[in-house]
C-alpha cells in the first residue's frame, strides 16, 4: 500500500511530496552535516527522485565539494532557511530529505551511521541528564 510522504519547512512555504523511499534513514556526522544543521548531525532518508516534487514554494541551494570528493547540493528554503534535501550527480537517482521536515516522524527509523571519524564528542545524549518532556521552566 502506498503512503503519501510529504514534508515542508520550518515557516510552511515549502511542501514536497517524497515519493517512494529508497533505503532507511541515516545519521551523518561530517562536518559539512554538523555546520548546515547546526547541531552533532544530520538524519536524512533516501527518496527516489522520479518520484520527488516540490509542490508549493521555492527553495534555494548552496553546492560544495564534500570530504567524500563528491559534489552535493543542499537545497533550503530561502525564507526561513530550513534544510530541506541534498541532492548529488554521484547519485542522480536519489534525493535525501531531511527526516526532521517530515510531517509523519514515525517514518524516522535510522539504521546506520556514517562519518563517525567526525562525531562529536557531545552528541551522544547521557542518562542521567536532567529531562523535561517540554520547556524547563
């Protein structure tokens, strides 16, 4: 059975029908991720890109030649600067779609991780640290 995947961007100008996944998600933890994310990492899933639209909005795109020596585009939206997907000529067939713009988290189950040589010591979340299930205030 089919699921509509759609994701959008942090102000909602931005919509994107995902199409069919192509594999599970991933964490990266490439310095390239950290700095566009502004966080330990990024969690991305794999989409085909035959079946990947953008509905409604523009976005916007910044391209750099990553560790890996491969090329990627990441794509924003110009409005809010939400990360939204990267897209490579490494793998024209695939676009990787941020799994925090999706509207349906429960898709978000990353099953591996790359890139650790540039993991950051803080990213890992310790037990004991005090927890509040929303603000702390």
């Amino acid at each position: 059975m089919y699921m509509k995947i759609v994701a959008s961007c942090l102000c909602g100008s931005v919509r994107i029908s995902c199409g069919t996944p192509a594999g599970p998600a991933a964490y990266c933890h490439c310095e390239d991720c950290r700095r566009c994310t502004g966080s330990a990492f990024t969690v991305s899933l794999p989409f085909r890109a035959d079946g990947f639209r953008v509905i409604s909005g523009e976005t916007d795109s910044f391209t750099k030649v990553a560790d890996s020596g491969h090329e990627l585009t990441r794509h924003f939206c110009p409005n809010c600067g939400s990360p939204l997907y990267t897209s490579s000529p490494k793998h024209p067939d695939l676009v990787y779609v941020k799994a925090g713009t999706l509207d349906n988290s429960a898709l978000v189950q990353p099953a591996y991780q790359s890139w650790c040589q540039s993991k950051v010591a803080w990213s890992t979340i310790g037990i004991g640290l005090p927890s509040y299930s929303k603000g702390r205030t």
